[in-house]
C-alpha cells in the first residue's frame, strides 16, 4: 500500500505561508510521512483543518519551552496532560512535564491570514536506523478543550470504560472521573482518527537528532479554542492492534509535547539544567574568593 508524502521545500528560501499552501493533504486510513523531511527541508500535510510540519526548535530543555505532557513506554505508549494524580496511562508524573496547560499558554502563528494555535512534539527514540527503530508513529491525537481543571479520566460510553484500541475508533472523551460519562466536562475540537484510522510517521534522526530539539509542529485553528480556559492533550504513539505493519512502536524513550509562550506555566518553577547549577556554583565561589582577598 502506498502512502502520500508531503512536498519537500527547501526552508531558507520558502515563507510559511507558502509552504502550507503547497502541502500534502492526508485522508484517513493513510499515513502522512513526515519521515522524509530532512535537515534543509521541511515536510508539512493537512487533515482535519489541522496543519503537522517538521519542525526544529533551540533548545527545548526545562526553562527553556512550556512542557506539559511527556508519555513513556515501550512498545506503544498513550497519555494526557492534568495536575491530577495518579496518572491515568503512561504519562510522566513529574509537575514539570505533565500538567494542565491554560490557553493563554498555547503560542498564535499567523498563517496564510487566518490565526492557529501551535503545539510543538518531541520524540526521542533510538538514533541507529538498524530495525527502523529512530521511526515512531503518532497514531492518534485529540484536543480537548474546557473550563474545568486537571480532568482525570479519559473514556468512552456511559459507564466510563475504556477498551483497549478505543482511542483508534475516534469514541474517546475526557471527563472528570464522576460515575456519569455523559457529562461535559470537555469538549473535543479535533480528533486525528475522526474520519478513519490516521497516522503521522516520524523520524528521530530527521530534526535534531535528540532530546533538546522539537521535531514536529502541530497547527489548529485559534477559533475552535474560544471560550475555553483549559487546552487538554491525548496522544498515542506506536501500533495498539499489533498488526500494521507501517506503525512504528516507541523504543522506551519519552515523547514531549510543550508549548512557546511569554505566558509562563502555572505554578511550576523551572529546574535548572546542571551545567547551569555548575556555572552558578562557579560564579558564587570566584565572588567569594574576591570578598576574602578585599578583606
């Protein structure tokens, strides 16, 4: 089975509005290729009124970006942002990493004249091509928006279970983990799988190479967002069935998706990086050995 590829255009010489103009457009039951981007040209396709373009961000470490969910397992791994806890699937439980994200945190990027808001993906698996394992499939993603903060339950039906590939069918829904899963606690404004089973293939070694650049940047419409304080995230990576061959599962190293903004997280303090302490450590000890010879 062949699947359609984005067009290939050189960044340097190429505006973004030009670029999207020129993009793939990718149907359920396909995958758009994002693997073929490499260091002087980005990859870019549509589905769902949504834009996902390769995409290098410097640098991408704590203090640096907005982080708000990072999800980590081998074989395929799943999860949401929330302050609550425990975790529902395979999110990270550090505060830093997985937490509720305000819209006012989520960047604006004019495109073509109409406004989007920019969500940013790190994945971070094998650099050795042997096996395919520096490939990784984002088989779903959902927006969810709402006025209600660190929801906790992610599931499909009225008695709030959650099958093993529901996030495939487009059924999934985030509520507040009362007994009634009718309630609007949420409302989903994008769903990758709504029209059918869609996926994003991603190459490690294509942006970055690493844990400290973004790799893929993710478009949607500013709209959909209105009236909504909180902005909730469900991703999925690898083959939950276990039998597409096309889908690249996770190697166990994490996937973060985090946000640019001058609008800093709620209630998380930044870590500093360890050189950074070092440096500090440094900088501390020549003030005070310049105090002792003044003295």
């Amino acid at each position: 089975m062949a699947f359609p590829v984005g067009r290939a255009i050189p960044v340097a010489v190429v505006s973004v509005a030009m670029l999207f103009a020129a993009s793939g457009t990718a149907s359920a039951g396909t995958v758009c290729d994002l693997s073929t981007a490499t260091a002087n040209t980005d990859v870019s396709c549509t589905y769902g009124g949504a834009w996902f373009q390769t995409n290098e961000q410097h640098p991408t470490g704590t203090g640096f970006i907005d982080s708000f969910l990072r999800v980590q397992q081998k074989g395929w791994e799943q999860g949401y942002n929330t302050n609550a806890r425990p975790v529902q699937f395979d999110e990270k439980t550090d505060p830093n990493f997985t937490r509720n994200l305000t819209l006012a945190e989520v960047g604006k990027k004019d495109i073509g004249g109409v406004m989007y808001r920019e969500f940013f993906l790190d994945v971070n698996e094998p650099g050795a091509t042997n096996g395919q394992k520096n490939l990784i499939t984002l088989d779903q993603l959902e927006i969810f928006v709402s006025n209600t903060a660190s929801l906790n339950k992610y599931a499909t039906g009225s008695n709030c279970q959650l099958q093993a590939n529901d996030a495939n069918t487009a059924a999934g829904k985030l509520t507040d983990g009362s007994a009634n899963c009718a309630d609007n606690d949420s409302t989903k404004i994008f769903d990758l799988d709504a029209g059918g089973d869609a996926d994003i293939k991603l190459d490690y070694l294509v942006k970055g190479s690493g844990s400290g650049s973004s790799d893929m940047a993710f478009y949607l419409r500013d709209s959909l967002f209105t009236g909504y304080n909180y902005v909730y995230l469900f991703s999925q990576f690898g083959d939950i069935t276990g039998n597409n061959a096309y889908k690249f599962e996770s190697q166990a190293g994490f996937e973060e998706w985090f946000t640019k903004s001058s609008i800093p997280p709620v209630n998380i303090q930044a870590v500093p990086e360890p050189t950074t302490l070092l440096l500090l450590g440094s900088g501390l000890a020549v003030a005070a050995l310049r105090r002792r010879r003044r003295a």
